[in-house]
C-alpha cells in the first residue's frame, strides 16, 4: 500500500476501538502477531504493519520512526496505544519522544533503551542470532528462532516451533532491508533520554531472554518515570509468543487503566544530537554481521 509518494507500507486493521499499533521486531512481519491480534482486536483498532528499511535508514531508528508517523497520518490516526517488541521497541520510544502527541499509552516488549544497556548480549547468543556456523536459510532461521525461545516452549509446543520457523523463511524481509534494521538497532541509544517519556509504559520481558538480557529490561523500567515491569518465567526473547495468554492480559489490563500520567524528567540529550558510534566488542560484531550480510547476498545474487 503506498502511503506517501516515497513510501510503501504494506498494514492490516482489525477491530473497532481506541488504536493499538503494534510495531514488529526484527526478521519479523505481520505474521508475527498471531497470538495477539485475536485477542487485541476485541478491545482496539489494532493496527499492524511490515517494518521496512531498504532505502538503507541513513537516520537509523529515526527512519523507521518516520515511517510510522507517516503510517498514522495516512489512516487518520491522531493519537494511538503504541506496543513494540524488540527493535520494534526501539521505533515505539522514539516516537514516545518525538511526537509525544501521537502517543497515548506506551507497551514495550523484549527490548531495552539500546546497546549502552547494563548487560550486553554475548557473543554466543549473536552468533546464534546470525545463524553463524549453518548453511542453510533454513538452518539460520531454525537456529535464531531457538535462541530467541525458551527451553519450556520448544518442548511444549514443537509443531507451532515449526510454523514460525516456515512463516520466518517464507515472509521475512530482504536482505537489505534486514541489514538496514539490524544497523539501525546496533546504532540505537536512547540511554540519555528515556527519563523524557510522558507516556504511561508498561515493559514486559521474558526471564530466560539471551538477546536481550533482563537486567536491560529493569534499567528501562527504571529509566522511564512511573514505567511498570512485569518479567515472566521460562520465557526468552518471544515471550509475546511464548507466554502469549499473560502478555495479552497484562497488555489488555493496562491499556484499559486510566492512571496519571508521568511527571515529565529534565535533563538528556537534544533528540538533534547524532547518534553515536558503538564502541567495543559490539562495533566489532556490527562489522562481522556487515560481512556475513555481504556473503549471504553475494550467495543469493543480491546486488
């Protein structure tokens, strides 16, 4: 669906109420939201869309966060609940910060204010992540995907393990657009700025989580002013899936709670300042996954 005359987004809307965006993370679609649309579209307008990045997002999340102002002004949305998993978490507080009046409520899932959080992800797990040591899309996709769950649901549920390995290889974004998200997140920190969230927030977070460590989840609940944590068990980094029914009510509970909001944080950085560089071992992951995404394109014939 063209939204505007340099963007293509292609969005679903279902049910009737106040909005809800859902914002995915990455190598992740529509699709993912299976286990939450049923139950959102009950209460809320739930709005859910592709996250793109081929143009190469030389403003980083800021790009993303373009897209969706340009999302909601194309459906007339003024201002909407907004729920990010992941990188999409990085989108939905840059637009809590950015256009604070587009925002109401504010829900983030399995992410953290960025790569300055207090515990970074090892580099067992990144490797996992990129699928190093497989020569497979298949073998990639399946090794992410276990990394990304818990040892309880892959044991529980092995048959819809497999459906999200089939929906990852069948619609996951290109190439480009993946190594435009994934530079986009290693970029991100929001560090100095979170305190400058006005919107109510809820942060859930799974206990078992190797991507994104927990100790990141309670310095983001810490970071924004009035923020409730809710970190539930032998859940890891898709714990939106995983322990779909308990996030689903918790989401459902607090978006439907009218308590005050926040007081407003002083201080932080101008959200003008450039974002900076990563530093350390990260910077050093960010130019293995640069040259993994080069042979990987060189392999399927990507220029």
């Amino acid at each position: 669906m063209t939204i505007t005359k340099n963007t293509s987004i292609d969005y679903d809307v279902q049910g009737k109420g106040p909005p809800l965006l859902l914002v995915n993370g990455l190598g992740f679609g529509r699709w993912g939201w299976f286990k939450q649309t049923p139950a959102f579209s009950r209460h809320f307008r739930t709005i859910t869309f592709d996250v793109r990045g081929e143009r190469g997002l030389r403003n980083g999340v800021a790009d993303l966060t373009g897209e969706v102002v340009s999302l909601l002004d194309h459906l007339g949305v003024g201002k909407t609940h907004v729920l990010g998993t992941s990188l999409g978490g990085f989108v939905a507080q840059e637009l809590a910060l950015v256009r604070p009046d587009l925002v109401d409520r504010l829900v983030l899932v399995c992410t953290s204010y960025g790569w300055r959080g207090p515990e970074a992800m090892s580099p067992g797990a990144l490797a996992d992540m990129m699928g190093l040591g497989t020569f497979s899309a298949e073998g990639a996709a399946r090794k992410a995907l276990e990394a990304a769950t818990g040892e309880v649901y892959r044991a529980q549920k092995p048959e819809e393990f497999e459906k999200i390995v089939h929906w990852r290889l069948a619609d996951s974004p290109s190439a480009a657009s993946y190594y435009g998200q994934a530079k986009a997140g290693a970029r991100f920190d929001l560090s100095g700025d979170v305190g400058h969230i006005t919107s109510p927030t809820l942060v859930i977070h799974g206990s078992e989580d190797r991507y994104v460590p927990p100790a990141n989840a309670r310095a983001l609940a810490d970071a924004i002013p009035g923020a409730k944590l809710r970190v539930l068990e032998e859940a890891g980094h898709l714990v939106f899936i995983e322990r779909f029914a308990d996030v689903n009510r918790e989401v459902v509970r607090f978006l439907k709670s009218r308590e005050a909001r926040p007081a407003r944080a002083t201080g932080g950085r101008s959200r003008g300042e450039e974002p900076r560089e990563p530093e350390g071992w990260l910077r050093g992951a960010m130019n293995v996954f640069r040259g993994w995404i080069a042979r990987a394109k060189a392999w399927i014939g990507i220029s």
